[in-house]
C-alpha cells in the first residue's frame, strides 16, 4: 500500500534529515509557475477547445497535490520552466439522474515541478499505523511531474431536480496512448535502535502514475493506479509486470478532506464551464524553490550522509 494517508495526528519518532538537494533561493519566476499569493492559491485559466485555448502554468494545475496532502511538503520548480497545461475539448452528458463531464488537456512546455513529503512527519504517521515488524514500506518520498503529453479530467455526479452533485473526479495522465510525465518516489526504512530514520532508507523504487481518482465521502481517499514500479531508471517488461500486480493490490490512501472537497468543487467549476477556477491557499505547502540543477526522468533524491 502507497504511504500517502493515515493518522491525522502522529508524533514524531524519526530524527529531520537533509535529503542533500541542491537548491537555490526562490525567486520571482516561482510567481510563473503557480505560487500562491496572499491568502488564496493561484488561479487556474479554463477554456473548452484548442482554438481557444487558455494555459496556465502545470504548478498552478497541480496545485491540488499539497492541498490533499496530510503532512508538510516542499516545491521545487525547474530554473526557467515552461510547463503549461490548457483543456483543449469538452464533452458533458446530463441526464435526469446524473451526469459525466470529460475534458482533455495537454501538457506542454520544458521543466519540471517537484513536491517533496516531509520525511519526519511522513515517517512517523506511518510508523503509528505499524502493526508488526520492524520495516516500513512504500513509503511515499516524492511526485515529479517532468515531461509533455495528454492526460483527462473525467467528472461524475448525481441530479436531484435543480441540484446537481459531483461525486467523483478523476485525472488521467497517459492520455493519446503517451507516458504518463507524472513519477513517483517510495522506500522502505527499517527500524535501527528503535528509530525509523529517513538516513537509513532502502529499497528506492520509482512508479509511473496513470491515474488519481478522488470520491465524495466522509472519509475521503484517493484512488491510484501505476504504469510501471522499479528501481531507477527501469521502464522494462518487468516493471510493467510489477505495476500491474500493483494495481491489484493497491488500497485507496486517505487524504485531507479540505483538499478532497477542493477537487469536487473544481469538476463542478468544470460542469458549469467556468472561465477559472481559484484555489485555496495550501497549507501544508511550506515553500517554493528554484532547483539548481533539472534531474533526469524518475528523479531521486540524492543520499543524506
């Protein structure tokens, strides 16, 4: 199971470690790529067709990740990045009972942003939902969108008379038949005298992301399904195997509610055809920064001393 939620409250049992990332200052060019400003989140620009298409910045898009996340993350953005994202069609179906709105983007532009969990927080909320044994697995270390393509935004939803309801979103990346640009990091950590430390990670893995899907409830999670799971740099027959081995068995994770609720309002935002859509401000996205350096695809974080 993918480490993403858990325990709303946990304590920490892990010493902070430098995940030995080069960064520079965050600077102005942070703004372009969807910083937030104030206390409200960037604003993402909404057209229905490629003649007319609008693009916002891939940051800006994406600004629902630190929004559902349950601990603190940090941002990098790739010096002079060019990620854009536009809705280049639109397609809605109403009928008495319900309704499905798809909408297909596109990725372009050169760059990559990645969000970064705080390995304390995330290693402590899934040290307190340890059963037995001294190892915990898949724990999730980071999300690195890097790469063009096409992906969509499918939403579902109810009709009660004048009153319509989303209940579902759901995103996929590897629209056209093209990879998802969209990786993810895990590890395991074994327990060393009685700690669980990020130092002392293993087992690094990269999985390629298909899919996110995200469901009205009071206890909302997200639904995840992978392309490819292997080591760094393996996008091989196996990897492929493993991924879909994966997707059997992977459990939707609990994320924050706020967030969740975030993501049904803008399907609705989607539904009514909305020119934009603002989100709110992240709280648990503690900084931007600019990267010193762009990684290759399936970036890893360096190894802390």
């Amino acid at each position: 199971m993918i480490a993403l939620g858990g325990q709303k409250t946990v304590r920490s049992q892990a010493a902070s470690q430098d995940k030995g990332s080069k960064i520079g200052v965050a600077s102005a060019a942070t703004e372009g790529c969807g910083a937030a400003e104030g206390g409200r989140g960037p604003t993402v620009l909404l057209s229905y067709s490629k003649e007319v298409l609008e693009k916002s910045p891939l940051g800006s898009f994406m600004y629902f990740l630190p929004l559902i996340s349950p601990v603190a993350m940090g941002r990098e953005v790739s010096p002079d990045n060019q990620q854009q994202v536009g809705v280049i069609s639109y397609e809605r179906k109403v009928t008495a009972r319900s309704f499905s709105v798809t909408c297909e983007f596109e990725m372009l532009g050169d760059g990559f942003n990645r969000y970064t969990f705080d390995s304390l927080a995330m290693i402590a909320m899934c040290a307190a939902a340890l059963t037995k044994g001294d190892t915990l697995t898949q724990v999730l270390d980071y999300i690195n969108l890097e790469g063009k393509g096409f992906g969509s935004i499918q939403i579902r939803g109810t009709v009660n008379g004048p009153v319509q309801t989303v209940t579902e979103v759901e995103l996929e990346f590897n629209g056209r038949r093209r990879q998802s640009p969209v990786t993810i990091g895990l590890y395991e950590v074994k327990r060393k005298s009685g700690l669980f430390e990020y130092k002392n990670r293993s087992d690094e893995m990269v999985a390629r992301v298909n899919s996110l899907s995200f469901k009205r409830g009071e206890n909302p999670r997200m639904g995840i399904t992978v392309a490819s799971i292997g080591k760094k740099g393996d996008n091989g027959l196996l990897s492929h195997i493993k991924a879909a081995i994966a997707n059997l068995f992977i459990k939707p994770v609990e994320v924050d509610s706020h967030g969740n609720e975030t993501l049904l309002k803008f399907g609705y935002a989607l539904l009514k055809q909305e020119p934009a859509f603002t989100f709110p401000k992240a709280a648990n996205l503690k900084d931007v920064k600019i990267a010193a350096a762009t990684p290759k695809l399936g970036w890893q974080p360096e190894a802390s001393e």
